[in-house]
C-alpha cells in the first residue's frame, strides 16, 4: 500500500482547519507546551522558519514590531522553527530580542503536517481556526500588517 496519499493530505489550504499541534516553547522559564487549539478565539499568525533562512531572519523583526499591538487586538504571533537544536534557537531569539512564543518543531512533524516546503511559509489562521492565507515566502512589513488585520478577531 502506498503512502502517497497521507502525503497529499497533509497541505493545509485556505479555508481548511487548521491542524492541531502542541509543541514545547523555546526560551522559557517552565517547559511550556502550546497547543494550537487552546488559541481558539484568538487570529494566530502561524510561521515555519529555520534560523539558517536568510528570507526568515529579514522578516524576524517585522513581526516583533507588530506583535505587542496585535496582542492587544486579540492575535496570537507562534513562531515554528525546525532547526535542529533549541540552542541556535535560543541564541536567536536572544540577538533579535525576540518577546512572541518561539516552538521547536525538532522532529519536523508539524511541517510534514502542513506540508511546508519554502522557508518561511506563514499561515494567518482566523479565530475559529479557519486558515484564511498562507504565504509562502518573506513578508514585507505592510504585508504583514495587512495580513494580520484579516485575522483579527470581532
């Protein structure tokens, strides 16, 4: 029997729930699991990245400037890094001072869930965890923005 099929499912397309994960938080003081689901209410900016991605490190600091304000309207910024290590991880987050919810995907199943190819690949998930865009690539900061107030809960 072939896998091929567990495969094509595994993409995530607009308008498609949003497949729930939990993954272990970066760079905390507790081992703090995030659950995708346990976000329910909230617009989540959803972003794969790789700390050995060019595309990644530009659009790093965009969204840390948007993430206090968006906070406050209600969006939850999880930033999904597949590196291998929580060590580069960590010594990342601290160069770029980096305050929203950082998870490591270490063994690459929430990728293989979504179907990530590109580094970065972003998903605006809206507050009932309906996938509304899915960006593959870098976002510019007025993207970003526009992007962000499409999730932003009523």
């Amino acid at each position: 029997m072939s896998n091929l099929t567990a495969k094509e499912d595994a993409n995530v397309a607009i308008g498609d729930h949003a497949k729930d994960f939990q993954l272990k938080q970066v760079v905390t003081t507790n081992d703090n699991i995030i659950k995708l689901s346990d976000l329910r209410g909230k617009g989540v900016m959803l972003n794969f990245w790789a700390t050995y991605c060019g595309p990644c490190k530009k659009e790093m600091p965009y969204m840390e400037k948007l993430y206090p304000e968006y906070k406050e309207k209600g969006i939850e910024i999880l930033a999904v890094s597949v590196d291998a290590t929580e060590l580069v991880i960590t010594n990342f987050v601290e160069e770029y001072d980096l305050t929203f919810p950082i998870l490591h995907d270490k063994n690459s199943q929430v990728l293989d869930a979504y179907g990530i190819r590109p580094l970065p690949t972003t998903y605006f998930i809206d507050e009932n965890g309906i996938v509304v865009e899915r960006v593959l690539g870098e976002l510019s900061l007025e993207k970003l923005e526009g992007y962000l107030k499409q999730i932003e809960p009523n």
